[in-house]
C-alpha cells in the first residue's frame, strides 16, 4: 500500500496570510493620465497626425488600469477599485464606441449628442467619487475636481457641438493629466525611497465612524 504524506499545514495558505502585493494606485493613475493627455490633447487641437489615444485607450488606459483596479480589490481599497476598474472600462468602451459605433452616424450633430450622453453618464459617476476623494488626500482630490471640470465642460460642449467650448475642454483635460501623473510620481517615488519626496497632502475630511 503506498503511503502518502499529509499536507504541509503551509502548502495551503489563506490570502490574508500572503504578503500585501506593491501599491497598484500609480499604475493606474500612470495609464489614466498618459491617455487622458492624448485625448485631451487631441481635443484642444494641437495634434495634426492620425487618433493616437485609440491604441492606448484599449491598452494603457483601458486593460493596464482595469487591472490595476483588480489588485486594489485584492488591497481591500474599494474606492481605488471602483476608479480605476471603472475608467478603465470608460476607456475600452470609448474606443470602442469611436471604432464600432461613430462611423455609422449620420453626422457629427449624432457624434456630439452620444459623447455628451457618454461624459454626462460619467460626470455624475465622477461627482460622487469626488465626494469620496476627500477622504483619501489633496493630490486625489485634485485629479477629481479637475477631471470633474474637463468632464462638465466637454458634456457642454459636445451637446451644442461647439468646438471652441471642446477645445477648452481638451485644455482642461491635459491640466487634469498633469494632475494624476503627479500624483502617480509621488506613489512610485514615495513609495520607493520609503520617504515623502512629493507630497501628497492629508484627506481634508476624516471618517467620522469606523465600519
């Protein structure tokens, strides 16, 4: 009779017992910021080559920050999961929507009228999670309000096709990228020297109650 040997009690460890995985919060701010830059960039006009964001929107801002909403679910950070789980989703689906669905409008009036239905949906997605940033730290809140701004002005703009209006939308949205790739710069930099070199600011509201 063959004898088999029982289990290590270690061979079967329960993920909590496993080492906390690296910060996923830069990688994601990194992926939103770098797209957000082309689009926006691209908005305000001061590209003159082919819709370089497209690419990125499915691969950096998209599947990279969709992932790197997944391992906040592992750090048991939900707003940090719900952000960036939920732009890279935005991401995907927009390159998707201006692959798939805008060529088939009838004109740009159809175009302008979905995008601003499209940020409209995501600008009050956006309002809450602002709320929420109070309570993580200024640099967050600051990526939240400016996106908040870029997403308000290109919801108007988009709704009366006004280009002037989407342009300054675009401008917006490079500040905003500007924004999430400082606070990305502080993560990766605090978080390797082990000390604050870029600060991030405290929340400006604290929980009143645990859960």
């Amino acid at each position: 009779m063959a004898i088999t040997a029982e289990p290590h009690p270690t061979t079967f460890m329960n993920i909590t017992d496993q080492p906390a995985p690296a910060d996923p919060g830069p990688l994601g701010l990194a992926g939103f910021a770098l797209t957000t830059f082309l689009l926006s960039a691209d908005n305000a006009g001061w590209t003159h080559g082919t819709s370089a964001w497209l690419g990125y929107a499915f691969a950096y801002g998209g599947l990279v920050q969709l992932l790197a909403g997944m391992w906040e679910f592992r750090n048991r950070n939900v707003f940090g999961a719900t952000a960036f789980s939920t732009y890279g989703g935005f991401w995907i689906g927009l390159a998707l929507y201006v692959e798939l669905v805008a060529p088939s409008a009838k004109n740009a009036t159809q175009v302008g009228n979905d995008l601003g239905w499209i940020l409209l949906a995501f600008l009050i997605f956006n309002s809450y999670m602002l709320l929420c940033s109070l309570f993580v730290n200024k640099a967050v809140f600051g990526v939240f309000l400016v996106l908040e701004l870029t997403e308000l002005i290109l919801v108007i703009g988009n709704f009366s096709t006004t280009t002037g209006i989407v342009k300054f939308g675009g401008v917006v949205g490079v500040i905003t990228a500007v924004v999430a790739w400082y606070a990305s710069a502080a993560g990766v930099m605090n978080g390797t020297t082990k000390r604050i070199v870029l600060p991030v600011g405290t929340p400006l509201l604290a929980p009143v109650t645990q859960l």
